[in-house]
C-alpha cells in the first residue's frame, strides 16, 4: 500500500494505528496461522513460506515455515512492493530483476531466486502486510495457484479480526465480572428491570437493606416494594421524562422492607433497550437530619438575625436569607469555609477571630463585636454569639451562631464619643436636652454666644430664653420641636437675643437620640452665630435690587433716547427717499445718497447699542422658525455686493451641498452675524478676497451640526489684541475707529448672539496677512417644512384699499401721506388715541398703522379698545404698530393688546410694501 518515502504520510500514521489495533506483533506462534503458512507452501511449492507484519522500522513474521529468524529491518525487501497492490505480486528471478539483485536474501546464505506474495487487506482497506512464499529456484505461479495464494491471504485477515474481537470479549468479560464483584460487595442496591418493572437481577445489598434474598428478590415487582403514597409522584416523573425524551432519572422514594420497615433510598436510573439499570442509595438518616434541619431553617428563618451552623470543624453547613441581607453572603458562598475568613477586611481584629477560635477548641462558647466586611467589601460591625452543641460522646457537633448587626450602634458610639471631644473643644454652641427640649448640659462656646451659664439654662427650654424675634419665628421654633418630638432632624435659621438684649441671628442644627424602644432620649443643638453672614445677604439683596433697578433705567433710558432719536431720523431717512423717488438733479444726487447714507449710518450706530443693552438685561430669545440657510447667505452676500465693489473686493460663498434645504432657528439674529462678520471683513480689506464658507460637520435624524468660517485677506488682528477684541467699544489699534469707523461694537454684539445659540466664536489672525472667524451651530432639521408661497402686489393694486394712519408727528403723517399716496391708497390720519376711535367706530379700514407713543391714550390701549368693540369687523381689521422703543415689554404688549405686528422707526418704503402686500392680499 506505501512506499519507504511515505512513512511520514498522514495514510501510514493510520495503517500503523490499524495495525497495532489488532494487538497482534510481538505475539506467541499460533497453530492457526502456522497451518495457514504450510498450506502456502504446499500451494505454491516452495520450501519457504511466510505472514509478514510491516510496522515503521520492520517487518516481523508472525508465522515462518523454513527460515529460523522471526524478523528483518525495513530496508530493501519484497513486502512494499506487494502492499503497493491488490494482487498477488510474484518475482520470477530475482538475478534479473533490478529491483532486488542487491537484496540481502538474495546474495547471501538463502539465496533467493523466486518470490510471490499477497497483501493482507482489513475490512478498513489497510494494508497490514502480506502472505509470501520464497524458492531458491527461479519459477512462475500458475493463476489457480495465486488464486489460493489471494485466498489464504483473506482467511488471515479474518482470524487477525477475530483474534481482535476474541480478546475484545474477554476484556468485556472480564471488566463485567469485576463491576459484578463491586456490585456484590457494595453497600448499595445495583439491579436490572425489564420495562414491567421485575427484577432481572440484584446485588447482595437488597438482603441488608430490604431483608430479601437475591433468589427470592429476582422476579418481584419494583412497585410492590415501593411506599404506596410514593408510586404517583415516581411515575409521573418518569413519565414525563420519557415524554421529553430523557433516559437518564435521579429520583428519591421510599422503600417498604420484607418486614414493613420503610426506607428512603436516592435512586440513579438509566433506561436502555427497553431495560432499567438503577442502583439506590440508603438515605433515611439524611431525610431524618434534613427534616430536623428544615424546622429548624424555618424557625430561623422567621428571626431577623443571622443564623450561621457549622461543623464540628468550624466549616459553614447552613446559613439563614437574614445572614444573606445583613452580610451579602450567600449559602453557596459560606458552604464549607470559616466564618471568620470570608468576613475579615483590612479593618478585623484578626487577634480577636483568633482567640474566639482557640475557645471553640476548647467546647467554650464565646461572644464577641467585631469590624467585618459584607460582600461588597462595605465595613460592617456584627456582635456574635457562639454556642457549641455536644454530641452524646460530649465531642462537639455543631456550632450555632447568632449574629447581629450593631453598625448603627457602633456609629452613634463614635458619633457620640466625637461629639463629647468636640463640644468641649468648638467654637460652635452645643446645647444637650432631655426628651422633652429642657436644657441638661451647654459647652462654654455657647455661654458665650448666648450670655447665659449653664446654671441660669438648665431645665428650661432655649427657644424660650433667647426670646426669638417675632411670631413667625415664634411658630417657626415650635414645628421644629414637633419634628423632634417626632423623631425627626431639623435645621433651621432665627432671630433671637443675647442675655445682654442685642440682636442674633443663630443656626440651629437638632439632632435627637431615639433610644431601643423607639423613644426620643435626648436632644443635642449645634447652634451658630449667623449674623455676619445675614447681614451679608441682606445686602447683597439690596445690592441685586439696586442693580435690576439700575438695568431697568437704563433700559428704559436707551428705549426714551430710542423713540426720541429714531423719530427725528424717521423723518431724515423718509424725505431722503422721497427726494431721491423724485427725480433730483445730477447736481443733488451726490448729497441726497450722503443724506441717506449718514442717517442710515446713525441708525445703525443706535441699532448696535441698544442690540448689546438687550442682550446684557436678559431681554433677547432666539425664535425657533424653519428658514432656507442656503437662501439666507445668498441674500447676505447678494446685499453686500455693492459695498464689497467700492473696496475692490472679491466676495465668495461656498455652501455645502449637504446642508438640508430648511432647518429651524433665528433667521434675523444669524443673519445679523454673517451681516457683522463679513462686514468687518469687507471694511478691512482693500483689494482682496472674502470669503463666507458653510459646511455640515455631522447629523442624525433629528438635528444638524453645522460649521461657518468668514475669512478675509485684510489688515489682520495683532496676536496680542486677539484677546480682547471682543469686548465693548474695543478696537484692535487706536487708528481704527478714526480711519474705518465704527463703533467698536460689532464682535461684541457678534459674541452674545452666538452664546444665546450655545456656541462660541474663535479667531485666527496674522497681522498685515488677514483674518478668520469661526463657529459651529447646531440647528433642528425642518425636514417636513414646505415654505408658503408669497405674493407681493403692485403698487397700483392698492388702489382700493383704504387705510388709517394714527401718529401724533405730523412729518411721519406728511411721510406717510407722500409714500403712500404714490401707490394709490385711500388714507386717512388721526392725530391721537381717541381720534382714532372716533373714525374707526363710523369708517371702515383695511388696515390700521399704529403709532405707540401718543398724548392721551396710546397706542396699546386704543388698539385694545378697538378689539373691545362689538362686531367681526373690529376683531379681525390689521393693525400694525408703528414705534421706535426696543424694550422687551412693550414687544410682549404686541400681542396682548390684539395687534398683529409692528414696524420699527425709520422704516423704508420697501417695508412698507412688504407690509401692505401681506395684510392687503
């Protein structure tokens, strides 16, 4: 089958296994297969004939008939040649055969001229070795000769397997009459049922358990020998075993004995071709001692206490759920260990464990506190009290322990033990009462504080004598001694009087001592001196209001200087736009736009600080509307296309294609930073590039995280100024405000709209190089946003609508009148609150503007006595303030007045229409 150069081979590791299986080399002659080797030789006619075995290193002749030696290393030989076939492999002369004309067998002593052989091939097709013949004559088999020669090789195999299986049987026997031997001796029942449940066979053991004989034991009834009440439960569970599949049953029932006695045996069953192999287990004193145990668990089950049995070794047998809920530790954590060596912790007295160990050794009980350790590796202090139980040889049988938790004993010790040292050292009064608040014991700090010894104090009440300062403190002191009365701590803060009649103000801190019934036993007060610390709050509150009451006036001072400087403005910007809407000459035009712009510049100017007074009173909240930010930069970079050109600029914008088409936010306040930062940049930068790029950095599913950057190539921020360019009224060089202008407040009010967003601004700048601002805003996708589509009416188409007019200011009338006359409107004017109500109760309007600030009633009101009216009409007409104030509040009155909007002085035309296009469609 193999060859010399693949004996390494993976297949011959398996034929060598295969061979050494049969148990047949180094083997005894057997008559057997020498019969088998002579009748080869009489078959083939020649004097030599063989059963070769070829393992790794030889081949070893289990049978030779005309040769005296029983083995030949593997070097050049016939036998691979024949295992490398399946048929017999003959050499007719080996002298002229190549292969073997230098083999040892032919050039020496035996001088081999002739040689036939025949594999021998197991039923698992390894070849084992073969069956050969030899002759010192050259010759050739005929084919009835090699046929024989094939078939002695197939009888060979068959007595080499029944040889392996012979011996097979007789380990098998042998193995059987030892578990037989085992089984007689055995304490035990072993026996074998059939599938009725008689016994086949039984060891010696049912005699001593059951009082039967084996001969009289064999052939009764397994349910005639079990405890009647016992029968239901046992077939049940074998039943539903089966049903389940499960062969394999570990089950407890009693037994009844030939005499009557009953027994419990723990019986391990096996069922196999339709027999019961079991063998049981006397177990009554372990039933007897497990019921004792059971009614013991339960009593101490019941207690609060731990309950912890050991052995006579001092090893855990049993513990209680309390030793679980007081340690932590289970039974399956205990069983086998010492108590002493689970519990102990970096803080146990191991002196202590130890001595309590050298007592049980000596049958003496002992009681003992000790630090331990729970599971969790918490301190806990346990009390135990050991009781060692005798057997009725006097030795011990077991220990019990009971065990409670005195923790909180332990503390309140310490605690106690540390406020005895305190009180007497601190500088804080201690005041110790009886149950019923009556002073027992004060420390010097509080004969101190209060002006009283101890003499003039005890038994009478505290609260009592230091005369607190008003009823409410009065009620205040009694529903702490309810809480007292009531077990409870308290803590409260009053206004008493010293001894001497001054003025105090005190902590007082109760704690009361409740003793083991539930009762309180004591009362101790830490009580400080708080008067400094009231008198500092007292005047930091004076100092909170005085500063709201500043920031108000001061709001409400910006709101006055507001409405006072935007209408005067309201004026300039209008008649400015009136005059350049009027075909001015080519000589006016330059000083019309100057006009224009430097009123435009001013507003600007009051628009900044009154955004940073806002912002600085709290009076600024982001609106959360779903807006396009994709169309938001393009109107910022669309509306600062002309001044970017006056400078020689080149604006950019790079927009993420990611960002989602609408997202929700405060349109006005981002744009109004783009709006400053480019800005900024376009204001420094002469000849150069802006550029405004946004980018989304991440998103889920419901909001987005985006990134926006300006970056310019202008005069840049020196290193040292970059820290402080963001405060008020700030430059980074002196120069700048004189050549670019400005207020100085642009990053300013840049900052605190980005902080109201949760963001921060950063800077980077190289002075002379340029400069970038940067930040991330985090925005709620508006993914199920559709925009409404506006419509905007041509002037003309105004021409049937009629409108009232209601302003004091006779410019911003005459305003009024000259922008809106151009668009075809029907007006109407009034001069003040009442007026207005006059022509509203008789005339019917589309719209309503609204001035705020009026002599008589003002606009708020008036619009709420419009909204009072009876009628549809009266409910639903728009009306739109018109006003120059900023405060916050008047913003809310907006709305709760009934107007429907407002329009903030100096407006522009282009407002307006936008305005009428809305409410007019």
């Amino acid at each position: 089958m193999l060859t010399n150069n693949q004996n390494s081979s993976t297949n011959e590791k398996e034929r060598l296994r295969a061979l050494r299986d049969y148990n047949i080399l180094d083997t005894p002659p057997e008559n057997e297969f020498d019969n088998i080797t002579k009748l080869a030789g009489l078959i083939c006619n020649t004097p030599i004939a063989l059963i070769v075995l070829v393992d790794e290193k030889r081949l070893w002749f289990k049978s030779v008939i005309g040769l005296k030696c029983r083995e030949v290393p593997r070097g050049i030989n016939f036998a691979d040649h024949v295992m490398q076939s399946e048929v017999v492999f003959e050499v007719c002369d080996a002298h002229h055969d190549e292969r073997f004309i230098n083999h040892p067998a032919v050039i020496d002593g035996t001088k081999v001229r002739y040689y036939a052989g025949a594999p021998l091939i197991d039923e698992e097709g390894f070849k084992l070795g073969t069956v050969c013949v030899f002759d010192q004559v050259p010759k050739k088999l005929s084919e009835e000769q090699k046929e024989g020669l094939q078939i002695l090789a197939k009888e060979i195999i068959t007595h080499i397997s029944l040889r392996k299986k012979a011996l097979e049987l007789n380990l098998k026997n042998q193995r059987f009459e030892e578990l037989l031997n085992i089984s007689t001796v055995s304490p035990e029942i072993h026996c074998i049922l059939n599938d009725k449940g008689e016994l086949l066979f039984v060891n010696n053991a049912i005699t001593n358990l059951l009082e039967y004989e084996v001969e009289e034991a064999v052939g009764l009834s397994a349910w005639g020998l079990c405890y009647r009440e016992d029968i239901d439960r046992v077939v049940h569970t074998i039943e539903a075993g089966l049903s389940a599949g499960i062969k394999q049953f570990n089950v407890d029932f009693r037994i009844v004995s030939k005499s009557g006695i009953i027994r419990w045996l723990s019986w391990n069953m096996v069922c196999k071709n339709r027999r019961w192999y079991a063998y049981g287990r006397d177990i009554t004193e372990n039933k007897r001692v497990e019921n004792e145990l059971m009614k013991l668990s339960f009593v101490a089950s019941k207690v609060n206490n731990a309950v912890v049995i050991n052995d006579a070794n001092n090893h855990v047998t049993w513990v209680n759920a309390a030793f679980e809920k007081i340690t932590g530790f289970t039974l399956e954590d205990m069983k086998g260990n010492r108590l002493g060596d689970l519990i102990q912790g970096p803080g146990t007295d191991l002196e202590l464990i130890e001595q309590a160990r050298e007592l049980t050794k000596k049958n003496q009980s002992f009681t003992v506190d000790l630090l331990a350790y729970r599971k969790d590796k918490q301190p806990i202090w346990l009390s135990i009290y050991n009781t060692v139980v005798f057997n009725d040889e006097g030795k011990v049988e077991i220990e019990v322990e009971i065990i409670l938790d005195i923790t909180e004993k332990k503390k309140a010790e310490e605690e106690l033990q540390l406020l005895s040292l305190v009180a007497s050292k601190t500088d804080t009064g201690v005041n110790i009462s009886d149950e019923n608040g009556n002073t027992t014991w004060i420390n010097q700090s509080l004969e101190k504080l209060s002006g009283y010894t101890l003499n003039e104090l005890q038994g009478l009440r505290l609260g009592d004598i230091l005369e607190p300062n008003g009823e409410a403190q009065r009620q205040l002191i009694a529903r702490s001694r309810e809480k007292a009365n009531n077990r409870e701590s308290y803590a409260i803060e009053v206004q008493a009087k010293r001894k001497s009649g001054e003025s105090i103000w005190l902590s007082v801190s109760n704690t009361p001592i409740v003793n083991e019934k539930g009762k309180v036993e004591k009362q101790i007060d830490l009580i400080t001196d708080i008067s400094q610390r009231k008198q500092a709050e007292k005047e930091m509150i004076e100092a909170r209001e005085q500063a709201l009451q500043l920031s108000a006036a001061k709001e409400m001072f910006l709101s006055v200087m507001s409405h006072e400087i935007r209408t005067p403005l309201n004026a300039v910007i209008g008649m400015a736009h009136l005059l350049l809407d009027n075909d001015p000459k080519e000589s006016q035009l330059n000083d019309l736009n100057l006009l224009r712009f430097s009123a435009e510049n001013l507003l600007n100017i009051i628009n900044d600080i009154l955004d940073l007074t806002k912002m600085e009173t709290g009076n600024v909240q982001l609106e959360t509307i779903p807006f396009s930010l994709k169309a938001l930069a393009s109107d910022v970079i669309n509306s600062l296309q002309m001044t970017v050109s006056t400078r020689n600029n080149k604006l950019e914008l790079v927009c993420d294609q990611q960002i989602p088409e609408y997202i929700k936010g405060d349109k006005t306040r981002l744009y109004q930073v783009l709006m400053n930062l480019l800005g900024n940049s376009i204001k420094f930068t002469q000849d150069g590039d802006i550029k405004l790029e946004i980018r989304q950095l991440s998103e889920d599913d419901k909001n987005v995280l985006l990134y926006f950057e300006v970056r310019d190539t202008g005069i840049g921020i020196a290193q040292e100024k970059l820290s402080y360019i963001f405060e008020p009224f700030i430059q980074a060089r002196t120069d700048i405000s004189r050549k670019y202008g400005g207020t100085g407040l642009g990053l300013t009010i840049t900052k605190k709209m980005l902080e109201l967003y949760g963001a921060d601004i950063n800077v980077e700048s190289e002075e002379g190089k340029g400069t970038v601002f940067f930040f991330s805003i985090s925005f709620e996708k508006a993914s199920d946003y559709i925009p409404p589509v506006k419509t905007f009416r041509e002037p003309d188409m105004f021409s049937d609508k009629r409108i009232l007019v209601v302003d004091d200011n006779e410019i911003n009338t005459l305003i009024a009148k000259r922008i809106f006359g151009k668009w075809g409107l029907n007006l109407d004017f009034a001069s003040n609150g009442e007026e207005a109500l006059e022509k509203v109760a008789v005339n019917f309007y589309d719209l309503i503007f609204m001035d705020i600030k009026m002599p008589g009633i003002d606009g708020f009101e008036t619009t709420s006595l419009i909204r009072a009216m009876d009628g549809a009409y009266f409910k639903n007409v728009p009306i739109v303030a018109l006003t120059a104030s900023t405060l916050h509040d008047e913003h809310n009155k907006f709305n709760e007045c009934g107007m429907n909007g407002h329009i903030l002085k100096p407006f522009k035309p282009e407002e307006m229409r936008n305005v009428l296009s809305e409410y007019l469609r």
